[in-house]
C-alpha cells in the first residue's frame, strides 16, 4: 500500500507537472492480489502533451555541458542508494520480485546512472585523416532528439536507467511508457530525477492501460527521433514497423530462449548452483533466463540429482519476506501461460522431478505462485523447448557430443543469452565462436553488468545496452567536410 517511504505518486509526470487524466487503473500485488495503487491512465490527449513537452525540453537540454548532465545523474545515482530500500519494496509489491533480488536491482539500476554521469564526458568526435592536404574532415557526436522508451514489469528501475541514462547523458528528452504492471517505480524514479534538478520536461513518464493508443499518437509524430523498447518480440517487432513511417531510430531489446550448456569436464557444483540462479531468479522472469538446460549423457544423472536437491532448496513465499527466494509471478496471464507449457511438456511424456503444479503457500488466496520445476525427458517438440516459459520451470536435456550441444543451442529463432559450462579454454574459444548470441557466460551463470554491451541477434532485437556502445544509441554522428 502507498506511501511506501517517501514515494506516493499515482499521477502522470508530464512537464514537470503531476498529471491527473481523470481515469485509473489498478495496480495490484501478484502476491495477494490486492490493489496497491490507482494510477494515471493517460490517453492521447496526454501522449500529445507529452511530445511536445519533449521536444522543447530537448531544445535546452542538448544545449547544456556534458558537465551538467554529468551532474544531475551523479545526483539521481546518490538519491537511489539513498532511497533503495523504498524502491526496493515499491518493486516488490508491484510485481513480486523477491525483496533480496529487488534491493540488488536497484543497485544494478544505479550502475547504469553511475556509468553513464562518467561516460557523459567522453562523447568524443573524431578527426580523419583527408586525402588531400586542403581539406579536413571532422566528426561531431550530436544527441539524436527526443526519445519514446517502452519498458517491460520484469525489471521496473534497471529496464528504465539502461535507457534512461545514457540517453540523458547524451543530452536527448526522454519521454517513459512504463508497463502496467509496474508503473510505480517509474514515477519514483521521475520524483528522484526531478529532486535531481533535472529540469521539467527532459523526463516524462506517461502511465496508461492503452499502450497501443498512447504509442501510436507518440510514434506517428516526426518530433519523435527514436524509439527503444524492452518487451515480448511480438509487440517489439510491430513497433518496429510503425517506427518505420516516420523513420526513427530503433533499438529493441526483446525476447530470449536461453541454451545452458553442461559439458562433461565443467565443474559439476559450480554449474548446479550458476544453474539454480539463471533459472530461478525473478522466479524464472527474466529474459536470459536459462531456458533449456543441456546437460552431457555421461555426467546428466550426476547433474540432475544436484539440481533437483538444489531446486528444493528455494524457498517460496512473500516477496518482502527476507528469506524468499521465488515470488509469484506478475499476473493471470504470466500464470497461464507457465501452467500451460508444464502441462503440455508433462502431456508429451516429459517427468517433473520437481515440482509440476501450481502454489498456494501458506493458504494464501488469490497469489499466482507456481512451484519450482524440474523436468526431465523433455524434448524438442515441447512448448517448453522452442518457447519462452517466463517462470520457474527448468527443463534439463541431454547431448552427446559438443557438434550437438552447438547444434541444438543454436536451433532457436531467438539469440539473446547463452551459457557454456566448461573448464576446457579451447573448447570456451570454440564454442562461444559458434554460438548465435549477443551475450555468451562462461561458467557464469548472471553476465549482465552496467559497463558490458547487451542485446541480443536474430528475433531477440537490434541495438546494445549498457557500457560504451549504448550510448551511440542516442548519438548521431555528423560528418563536416571543411575544405580550406
Ligand atoms: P510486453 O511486450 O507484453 O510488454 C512490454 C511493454 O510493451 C509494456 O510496457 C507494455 O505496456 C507495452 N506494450 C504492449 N503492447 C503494446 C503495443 N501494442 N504498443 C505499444 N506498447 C505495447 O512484454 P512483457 O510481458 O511486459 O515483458 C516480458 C518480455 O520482455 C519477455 O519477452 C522478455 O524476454 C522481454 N524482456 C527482454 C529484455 C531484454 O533486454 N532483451 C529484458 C527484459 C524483458
């Protein structure tokens, strides 16, 4: 229930004022299914407002130093380590992350601001070499205009600060649709950005139950220079086509289908224990989640009777309970869809070794927890196998030879996260060469971190967040040819 410490904003954020569309929608705690908050439901009228808000607020923004820019991000960085407990819990209640794992995100979060106040200050242009003696040749980095970011509930602050600071930082506005689910966080965070002494306008966050309606009055506006998404491929790749008519810059950060890769000379408890974690954390929602675990014939029973011991091991409860470590999942239909693919999987001959069913822990009504779940004798032909399960059900495979485990890792439209389990270097060159990803762990089980780039190929997006190369994301490049 709001106030959760010092943040209680239910209304819009749009320049620089709280915004009150008259219409509500419910925010509601997967855990109990109670409603916590009644938030802004914005429509077009606001989605206009907001543009060209965003706009004006571009025109003063991209004129400042990057000294200045650097400044409010440091600011915003030190007030969410001072606030994170707050929205740690803020995170929770909205979509059941456990508290653990909420506190950890808002530091992660954090990273991406720390980063990018330092890295505001190395957007260099560049001088090349002319062929001739009377010309020059100069690059200069300019901000790519005002931006529309679209986040997903999975991650509601570090989704948010992977876009959010760099695209300050290179001096664009920057106008957040947050998902539904999970739109308090984000306007903590406009609350700390404004406390910051970012001035009105630069950041707006516009709250709606109609992201279809609001995105389409935001994309169809040439003012808008670039879109950038987090979310399902599905509405991921139809953004990119309405982002074509008016030929926005685009970078999508989209679905995944992660193969974990056992080798039989990896180091069997360290592979065990990388696996619980890909797997499980944010009870399974996340979008490097492991998805198919290949474990090698000769070391798969070994590897199976740790797991599963491991698995039971978790513990599921309320998510602001210290000691949980799987919530519920967001909502019905992320409880559906869980449900639906262990059926399919246990109907297709696969075994649950653990698990299997829904959870009502502690005679709670109304949470939508699932239990932990291993499967075996899961093959490829099983929704589980081909695609994303978003929960906390792992299905463990077998291959025979690393030609195999290649072949099988690679047999996805998806390219997003893969992990390899291996104490061989030469098979780590081999097979991270091989593998389609944007992101490859090596007996590393959580690689995403602030400085690295993220993203994925094939149907899991174009464009990288985070370290040196998200920033180019909102930098154009200009190229002057000066002839003396
Ligand atoms: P989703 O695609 O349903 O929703 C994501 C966002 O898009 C939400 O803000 C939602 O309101 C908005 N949206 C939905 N329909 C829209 C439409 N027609 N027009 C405009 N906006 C629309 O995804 P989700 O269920 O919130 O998130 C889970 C998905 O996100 C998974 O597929 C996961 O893999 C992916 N994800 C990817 C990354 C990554 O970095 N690649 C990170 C986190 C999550």
């Amino acid at each position: 229930m709001l106030p959760v410490g010092r943040f209680s904003k239910t209304d819009a954020w749009i320049a620089g004022t709280w915004t009150d569309p008259g219409a509500r929608f419910r925010v509601i705690n997967p855990a109990t299914g109670e409603t916590i908050a009644e938030v802004a439901d914005c429509g077009p009228e606001e989605a206009r407002r907001a543009v060209e808000a965003a706009e004006t607020a571009f025109r003063a923004w991209s004129g400042t130093s990057v000294y200045e820019r650097s400044a409010v991000l440091w600011r915003l960085r030190d007030l969410m380590l001072e606030h994170r407990e707050d929205l740690a819990r803020l995170m929770s209640l909205e979509m059941g992350k456990p508290i653990k794992e909420s506190r950890g995100e808002v530091v992660y979060a954090a990273g991406f601001v720390e980063w990018y106040a330092e890295e505001a200050k190395r957007i260099f242009g560049e001088i090349i070499p002319a062929s001739t003696l009377e010309k020059r040749i100069l690059i200069q980095a300019a901000p790519v205009g005002p931006v529309y970011g679209i986040t997903p509930w999975n991650f509601p602050a570090a989704m948010v600060t992977r876009k959010l600071a760099p695209a300050l930082a290179a001096g664009c506005s920057f106008i957040l649709k947050p998902a539904e689910q999970s739109p308090l966080t984000a306007l903590a965070l406009a609350e700390l950005l404004h406390e910051a002494g970012l001035p009105p306008g630069v950041f707006q966050v516009i709250t709606t139950h109609d992201p279809a309606g609001v995105s389409q009055v935001i994309l169809d506006d040439p003012r808008i220079r670039k879109l950038t998404f987090t979310g399902s491929t599905e509405v991921g790749s139809k953004l990119y086509a309405q982002a074509a008519a008016t030929v926005k810059r685009v970078s999508l950060e989209l679905g995944g289908h992660a193969p974990f890769l056992v080798f039989e000379d990896a180091d069997l408890d360290k592979a065990v224990k990388e696996a619980v974690t890909c797997a499980f954390r944010n009870t399974g929602q996340t979008c490097v989640c492991a998805n198919r675990i290949y474990v090698h014939e000769a070391v798969a029973g070994r590897f199976l009777e740790a797991f599963v011991e491991a698995v039971r091991g978790l513990k599921v409860g309320d998510p602001l309970d210290e000691s949980t470590d799987i919530g519920p999942l967001v909502d019905q239909q992320g409880f559906d869809k869980v449900k639906a693919h262990v059926d399919d999987a246990l109907r297709r001959g696969a075994k649950a070794l653990l698990g299997g069913t829904p959870l009502a822990p502690g005679g709670r009504a109304g949470g939508y927890y699932f239990a932990p779940t291993v499967l075996a004798g899961v093959d490829a032909a099983m929704r589980v196998a081909r695609e994303e399960t978003f929960g906390p059900v792992a299905p463990v495979l077998t291959f025979a030879s690393e030609e195999e485990a290649v072949r099988l890792a690679n047999d996805t439209p998806y390219g997003l996260a893969a992990y390899v389990f291996t104490k061989d270097v030469s098979r780590v060159f081999r097979v991270t060469e091989a593998l389609e990803y944007g992101i490859v762990g090596v007996n590393d089980g959580v690689p995403a971190t602030p400085q690295a780039p993220f993203g994925g190929v094939k149907l899991s997006g174009v464009g990288r967040e985070g370290g040196t190369y998200g920033i180019e994301e909102y930098i154009e490049r200009k190229f002057v040819s000066i002839k003396l």
